[in-house]
C-alpha cells in the first residue's frame, strides 16, 4: 500500500462535491477516455507505460508540460488500497482508493449532483458539463472516506506539514506514511498532537528512573517538600519522626495560606506495588489533627500518599477512596515535577 498526496487544485467547485460522493478527480479532460487509459496500463514496464503516455500528449498537445507527470501518478501511479491524502483550507482528508483502476470522468453514474453554487451538473459528451458547458475534469478514481476535515493546526506533524505545502497535484509520500496514520488515530481518539504532552510522555520515564535510582527515602521527602514550595505553599515542614503522642504518619505538611488548605503527605520510597498501609498511616495523623482544637480553623485538609511505586494495589485504591486519600504513583509524581519546572531542582536535595 503506497500513500499518496493529492491536491483538488481543478475546478474545486466541482471537485469537493464529487468527493464527497466518493469520486476523486484531476483534470486532463482532453485525454478523457477509456481508451486512453488502457494504453497506459498496458505496457509490461513502467518505462513502456511512460512512453504511451508521452506519446499521447505529443499527438494531443505537441509539447511535454510538467503537470503530465500529475496525469502519469493518477493512472499508472495510484493503485486500488492506497491511502491518499488531500489537503483543504486549514484541514486535510484521508481516502482509500476502492475501485481497480481509474475511470473516464463520463463513467460517473449519479443523480442530482450540483456544484458549491447549486447549479445542476449533467455528463455530455463524456464530460462533465455545467450550462451546456464542459468541465475540465478528466479522470476520477472511486473511494472511501478513512477520515475527514481532521484540522492541520492540530493532527500534522512537521513532516506532514511541509509535504501539504507542495505545489504539485500530487505526489508519492509514503516515505511519511507513519505521519498519516499517526494523524488518523490522533483525530479518531480526540487527542491533538500537543508538544507540551509529547515532551512530558518521552522526559518521564528518565525523570522517573533517576528517583528510583538515585534518591533514598530521607531525599524523597525533601523533593516532596521541595515541590509543594515550588507550587506556592506558604509554609512547608517535615514532622519530627519521634514527635509526642504521635498516631499516624505524615511525612511532609504543607500549608497553602491564600486559599487555606493544608495538605497532610505520607512519602514512600517504594519499587512495584505500594499498599494500604500507607493509607492507614495519612489516615491516622489526619484524624488525630482534626481532634485538636487549634485546628478547628476553616482549612481545608487534604491527604496525600506520594510513592515512587509503579501502582497501588487493590486495598489501597479501595481505601484510598473511602478515606478520600489522593493516590499518586511515581510516573505521575515526575510528570508534576515538570510541569512544576525543575529550575533549581539540586537546592532540595
């Protein structure tokens, strides 16, 4: 399967409302015929095919332009299972060529078909004709939408990008056929390409290996402390380990003074699974905290578990939940320590 591009750059007028009725079209009305096509394919080589279609153009125009060679790759080119891609206002399309050979524009069998200004389109002498008028539009070949309108700004790569800017009618581009696919299962799953995610998704399994790999527990809770002052907390601390009285745990507390929220965290340094023992602890101090009366202050408080754990397991998400505890493992954790900035990031350790 070769991927194609292809440009309505004839008669647009025309060309659109035949392809939304499944009909992809270029122009060469002159060479218009059933016959012509066949001589074309018939060559037992490309360089045979070639010289038919040269010779043509000889007898019917008596000069070789450069646009035959847009003529060459939709006949002989364009094969039945390839994708083609064609470019609009600020958006692009993706077809499948259905039928088994391209066809003499007169072969078109329709009812009703009129052009962007509502004028009745009729096929006369082989052509297409508008008003007793014929339309310089030669060749279609049949074919299924794969997707359509997909915005430029937001599906196309770079690579995509540059090649719809070309001025040809078309051309061959399945050397780019994973911009095109990438492009389709992008806009079929609503998710535009954003340089912002790309960055985040390639930087964070490094950010994430480098936790695991070079913190120990004690640096966790630092980086933990350091993200919350990152973020604007006005105050943030690391509770004495061998505090009185003590019920629970909470590794680090940061208080958010303009909007009056503090959050209880409970740091694990942690490989694979983390469970609901975490859960538990956060649960404790928090409740043991709500009992005190200097507390009874309107704050908001919020629990944290914050782990360097791939996951949580089934306990804890249930407990977590019940207990309203934010669960965040360590793939999340490094993507907030991007989107926090990691300027100044060796002051916390």
């Amino acid at each position: 399967m070769n991927y194609w591009l292809h440009r309505i750059s004839h008669h647009a007028e025309i060309a659109y409302p035949l392809l939304d009725k499944g009909f992809l079209s270029i122009g060469f009305s002159d060479f218009a015929t059933q016959e012509f096509i066949d001589k074309v394919l018939v060559g037992a080589t490309w360089e045979e095919r070639w010289a038919v279609l040269e010779k043509e153009v000889d007898n019917t125009w008596g000069h070789r332009p450069r646009t035959r060679h847009n003529m060459w790759r939709f006949i002989e080119g364009f094969k039945k299972g390839d994708r083609v891609v064609v470019p609009s206002w600020g958006t692009f399309s993706v077809f499948e060529l259905i039928s088994d050979k391209p066809e003499p524009i007169g072969n078109i069998k329709i009812d009703n078909l009129k052009d962007w200004n509502n004028i009745e389109l009729k096929i006369k002498n082989g052509l297409i004709s508008r008003n007793d008028e014929d339309i310089d539009l030669g060749f279609f070949w049949n074919v299924k939408p794969i997707a359509q309108q997909i915005s430029r700004y937001d599906y196309a790569d770079a690579s995509l990008t540059a090649r719809m800017k070309i001025r040809n009618t078309n051309a061959w581009i399945t050397d780019i056929k994973e911009s095109v696919e990438k492009a389709i299962l992008a806009f079929d799953t609503n998710k535009p390409i954003n340089l912002h995610s790309q960055i985040v998704e390639n930087v964070v399994p490094s950010i994430l290996n480098t936790l695991k790999t070079e913190l120990t527990p004690d640096k966790l809770e630092y980086l933990v402390k350091w993200y919350f002052e990152r973020i604007g907390a006005t105050d943030v601390y690391i509770p004495a380990k061998n505090e009185r009285d003590k019920e629970g745990d909470a590794d680090v507390i940061a208080t958010f003074e303009q909007i009056r929220t503090i959050v209880y965290a409970q740091v694990k340094f942690h490989d694979g699974e983390t469970n609901s023992w975490a859960i538990q602890q956060i649960r404790d101090y928090r409740n043991k905290q709500e009992q005190k009366e200097y507390m009874d202050d309107e704050y908001s408080k919020l629990t944290w578990v914050v782990s360097t754990a791939d996951n949580y397991s089934n306990e804890c998400f249930n407990l977590a939940k019940e207990e309203k505890v934010q669960l965040i493992n360590g793939e999340k954790f490094a993507k907030m320590l991007i989107e926090a900035g990691i300027l100044n990031l060796n002051k916390a350790l």
